[in-house]
C-alpha cells in the first residue's frame, strides 16, 4: 500500500507540474510587453536566423522573454526559414501575434510603378514617401563607377 500512495503522490505532482507549465506558457504567449500602442519597422535583415530575428525583437521591446518563441519556432520548423525584410510591429502585440507575423513573413512591401520614358527625376519621385531612399543613397544613381560596379552599362 506505501508504494501505490508513494506513486499515487508522485502522478499528482507531475500533473500540477505539468498544469503550472502550462499557464506559464500561456501567460507568457499571451501578455504583451506594454499596454501602449508603440508602432515601430524593425528589419530582420537578409540571412538572418529565427533566434537572430528573435534578439533583435528582445533588443527593441517587443518581446520579454523569447524562450516560449524558440520552442514554437522549433516546433513549426519557422526556425529554418525566417523571411528577411522590415517587420511593422507592436508592443502591445502578444508575442502569439508577433510570432505569427514572422511565421506568414508579413514584411511592410512596397508597389512602385515606373512608367517608361520616365528619368531619373520621375523614378526618384516614384520612390518619394516610401522611405526606401534617402537622398544621400541616391547619389548614388549618378555615381558613374559605383553603377559600372554593378553592371549597369550607361
């Protein structure tokens, strides 16, 4: 009888164990890092790992502990192929929400349409209000070593 009651304890303390993970777990998943409405663009940039995305979103706020999002990662393979780009975030988003931007890599994507015939000034104002220039990099246009650098025969 002292062994079944020995055991009988030991199941009841695995399962309240295993109950108390389980809130941590959603606690953590669910309770964003602020209240607030904190919109910021955060690059992931190109050949990023998930847990390098991950440090960046922790450096900047959007995320306290990145444990719960390793394991979710891990566990929907999203830790092998974290889409590269700017990122609109929250820090009122839960970190579900967040880890569910990363996994759809619904990165900000911009429509730009260059009619032809159009020059330098018509691209340029194409690109204007867009933020994907600042007129320093666009010295660069007219940077005749830098263009023949990349193969652009003009």
């Amino acid at each position: 009888m002292m062994k079944r009651s020995f055991r009988s304890e030991i199941v009841f303390v695995l399962i309240n164990l295993a109950i108390l993970a389980a809130v941590i777990a959603y606690v953590n998943i669910s309770t964003p890092v602020s209240s607030y409405d904190n919109w910021k663009q955060i690059e992931i940039p190109e050949g990023s790992s998930y847990i390098q995305g991950l440090n960046i979103l922790q450096k900047e706020g959007f995320i306290k502990n990145k444990g719960i999002l390793l394991f979710l990662g891990r566990l929907t393979s999203i830790d092998r192929r974290l889409r590269a780009g700017y990122y609109n975030f929250n820090t009122s988003m839960s970190p579900l929400d967040i880890f569910k931007k990363l996994r759809e890599g619904e990165i900000i994507e911009h429509t730009i349409t260059i009619p032809e015939g159009s020059d330098l000034n018509d691209i340029k104002g194409a690109f204007a209000g867009t933020g994907l220039f600042k007129d320093e990099s666009w010295k660069l246009v007219y940077d005749r070593e830098f263009v023949n650098s990349i193969g652009i025969k003009a």
